[in-house]
C-alpha cells in the first residue's frame, strides 16, 4: 500500500514512474508512490562487526552515505581516513556530526583524476608508514 507523500521517512524513497521532465514532475507529483527501502542502517551494519581501533577508508565522506558511515565508525572507535575533493568542507562538516575526534583525518581527492588518486594514496601511505 503506497504511502502519502508526506509520510516518506529515511526508511522509504518516493518515485514517480514515466516522468521524463520536470514539467511531467510537476503535472504527477500528487501520484507519488513510495517504495520501502529494505536492509540494515548504518549502525546495525557495524554493530555486527569488530571495527574498534581499526582503520577505514571513505571516499565522499563529507555527505550522504560517506558521512553516515562515518559517524557510526567514529562512533565504534575506529579511525576514519575521510577522502574528499574539498578536506575544509569535510573538516567543518567532521566536527559538527562526531566532534572533536582525533580518530578522524583528512585527504584531498578526485576520482575523476588519476593524479590526485595517487597524491592521495602517496599521502596515506607516508602517513601511516
């Protein structure tokens, strides 16, 4: 049973089938129909594994899905290499969700550029040698 636009929540993602332009958005935005979205969050996925004093990787981790994750790693004590094309904006957005953590470090990244994939990967090897 799809549910009314207004109760769409983090666990469900509406859609709209056969729109092909924002004018046909806005024509058939009353026949929205939610879909539920099925599988763990971000703190039931790590709380199924042993992450404390590891080390991970996350490329975007200043939004979306990236800075989920981590939140919930830094919360589990674990230390997050946060890959980002703009390490200010990750460093502003890192102290407003998990604080001042010292487990949290920062590297500049484009994937969309070869180069600055191996500057960041040079960069995290001569920091953790």
């Amino acid at each position: 049973m799809p549910l009314p636009v207004r109760a769409i929540n983090r666990r469900y993602i509406g859609t709209l089938r056969g729109v092909k332009s924002m004018l046909d958005y806005l024509n058939n935005v009353g026949q929205c129909v939610n879909t539920a979205i099925y599988g763990p969050t971000a703190d039931e996925v790590i709380k199924s594994e042993y992450v404390k004093g590891k080390t991970c990787l996350i490329t975007g981790a200043n939004c979306g899905i990236g800075l989920e994750m981590t939140r919930c790693l830094t919360a589990h004590d674990c230390t997050v290499l946060m890959a980002c094309r703009n390490t200010y904006a990750a460093s502003v957005v890192a102290k407003s969700i998990c604080g001042n953590n010292h487990r949290l470090r920062f590297y500049e990244i484009n994937l969309a550029s070869l180069r600055s994939v191996k500057r960041c990967s040079d960069d995290i090897l001569k920091d953790f040698k």
